[in-house]
C-alpha cells in the first residue's frame, strides 16, 4: 500500500486528505529533482577528473595572459656581421635569461653599412678612408630598389671624349670620374639580400624550420611585421638566427672595364685595367676609380694607365635583427 492509498484508509476529513496528497505530490517532485542533480554532478565529477588526467599529460600549459609577473617591453637584437664577400651561413644566438620569459609581438631588420676603403699612392703610402655609406643604415632586401639601373651614360660618354681629344700636352685629364658605366652603382649601394631562419635550443616547439627571405622581415622599405600569433620563449630557450647572404656586398657585376669603355686609346691595343672591374658602385661611396696618374708614351697627350687598382675595397655591414614584444618579469619584487 502507497502513501496515497494510505491516507484514503484514514477516517479523516476531506480537506486534510486533500492537503496530505499535496504534500506527497510535491516531496515526490523533489525526489526526482534530487535525483536529476545528483546525475548532472555525477557528470561534473566525471568531466573534472578527465580534465585532471589531461592536465597531468600536459603539465605547466597557461595561457599566456594568466601567468603572474610584470609586463615590461622588450626587443631581443641580434647583430650579425657580413664580412665582405661573404656567402656562407652566419648564426647568431641569443639566450632568454631567467628573470621570465619572452613574448614576441613583431619582427623587423636593418643593415647598416661599415664600408671602408684604402689606397695606396705611386710612393706607397696607405690611406684607410670611410665610404660615404659609413654608419648609414640599409635597406635588407631589393623589393622596392627604384635605383634599379640608373646611371649616367652621358657624363661616360662627355669623359671618352675628353681622352680622345685632348689637344696639347698639359691639358687636364681627370685621373678617374664618378660617372663611368663601372662606376655607377646598378642598385642601392651596401644593399642587403639573404635568407634568413630562427631556430629555438631548448624548446619542444620548432620555429621557421626554413629560411625565409629578407623582404619577409619587413614590410615596405623598413615597417615591422606583426607576427600571426604570439610567439612564447620560456626561460633558457637559446635563439639563434641562421642568415645566408645571397650575394657578396657590394660584388663587381658585368664585364664593363678597360677595354669596353676606353678601346684602343693608345693605338696598341686594349686598354687594360681602367676602369676597374672592382669599381663599380664607388661614385656612391666617395671613391674615384683611378684612372690617368701620368702623361707620356706614344701619345704625350694621352694618359699612362694604371695596370692595377690601387685602391682595396672593404665593403663591411652589420645585419641587425630584432624581436620586438615584451618580458614577463617573475623575479622577486617584480610584480
């Protein structure tokens, strides 16, 4: 017999047996509530201990924005060194120290030019003279070069001329020019190209596994790039930036020398070696080719020309990278 029946039993009045089913009624709908609760926190308990077993598959996993410490800007730089006629690889690293880690936000790179030059006199003295470019910063890739081929034809040609025209002994000969064809520069002088790669010691988590090329490092001419996601460098980490030039600085280009630009000056034959190969690129830099030291031979009208370039050319830079973004300090009295 139910609780219902039980109370139909009782000699009692009707407005209590109706109150007493009432009250039945309502703790059986609390009992199936009770129930109902039970199942969802059964499910919670269930769903929580799953969480904790991936969580200790996955120990020490934060978002970024939760773990404790001071937000300070910082910019990782790498400065790498591209000797002249440089090709090969050059890595250079930098370790993230243990105040906290690094958060990159951006990336972006310049090339400043180190260029210098020495010549040497028909007495054998040496003079060792910056370049024009000396301490100027660079662009590090060609994409937008609208330098790309511009240079006087016209000053060559008026200069030829001059040679071939020289009237008597004593008219001045420059003893070399700015404008010759091998000697102007066919893009940005101290212009840099390369691929670049960053690799992460220390890390589970690969970075740019290939080298990238240079114009990826910058937007336009010298802008940042804001990277797809926050890149995160823990304590200890080691990166290393791995940059492969893809030409020499400043490299002699063409076959634009000597007997291309001044044939058969001195009635016998090719002129040889002016103006040098080895140039090119000079009127940017301040130097002058050499040319014409003395007047004499055959013609006395005509120059004796150098045989060899007395002038060494040395065209250094310094790639300078950088990481921009910031350090999470977790030292003590940092926060």
């Amino acid at each position: 017999m139910d609780f219902g029946q039980y109370i139909a039993n009782m000699g009692m009045p009707q407005p209590m047996k109706h109150l007493f089913n009432t009250l039945y009624a309502q703790s059986r709908m609390r009992e199936a509530e009770v129930s109902q609760l039970k199942n969802e926190l059964g499910g919670m308990r269930a769903m929580m201990e799953r969480m904790s077993i991936e969580r200790s598959r996955t120990p020490d996993v934060y978002r970024i924005e939760d773990i404790p410490g001071r937000r300070i800007p910082w910019v990782v730089v790498f400065d790498i060194p591209i000797d002249a006629n440089v090709t090969s690889v050059q890595p250079v690293s930098q370790p993230i120290s243990q105040e906290g880690p690094f958060v990159c936000l951006r990336r972006w790179g310049v090339f400043q030019s180190a260029y210098e030059f020495q010549t040497t006199d028909s007495q054998g003295n040496v003079a060792r003279i910056n370049g024009r470019s000396y301490g100027r910063y660079r662009p590090i890739h060609s994409v937008c070069d609208i330098n790309d081929s511009q240079h006087s034809t016209d000053a060559a040609y008026w200069y030829y001329q001059s040679l071939l025209n020289a009237a008597a002994p004593g008219d001045p000969l420059p003893s070399g020019t700015l404008a010759l064809p091998s000697n102007a520069s066919g893009f940005r002088t101290m212009e840099f190209d390369g691929r670049i790669g960053l690799q992460v010691a220390g890390s589970t988590m690969p970075r740019q596994n290939e080298p990238i090329p240079s114009a990826f490092w910058t937007s336009e001419q010298n802008g940042p790039v804001t990277l797809g996601a926050l890149d995160f460098f823990t304590q200890g980490e080691v990166i290393t930036a791995r940059v492969s030039p893809l030409h020499a600085n400043n490299p002699a280009a063409g076959n634009v020398a000597g007997d291309a630009v001044l044939p058969n000056v001195q009635g016998g034959g090719p002129v040889a070696g002016w103006p040098f190969g080895a140039g090119q690129f000079d009127v940017h830099e301040g130097i002058a080719t050499p040319g014409a030291s003395t007047l004499g031979g055959a013609d006395p009208n005509l120059p004796t020309l150098l045989a060899t370039d007395s002038v060494e050319r040395l065209p250094v830079g310094i790639l300078t990278l950088a990481l921009e973004g910031y350090r999470i300090i977790q030292v003590a009295g940092a926060i």
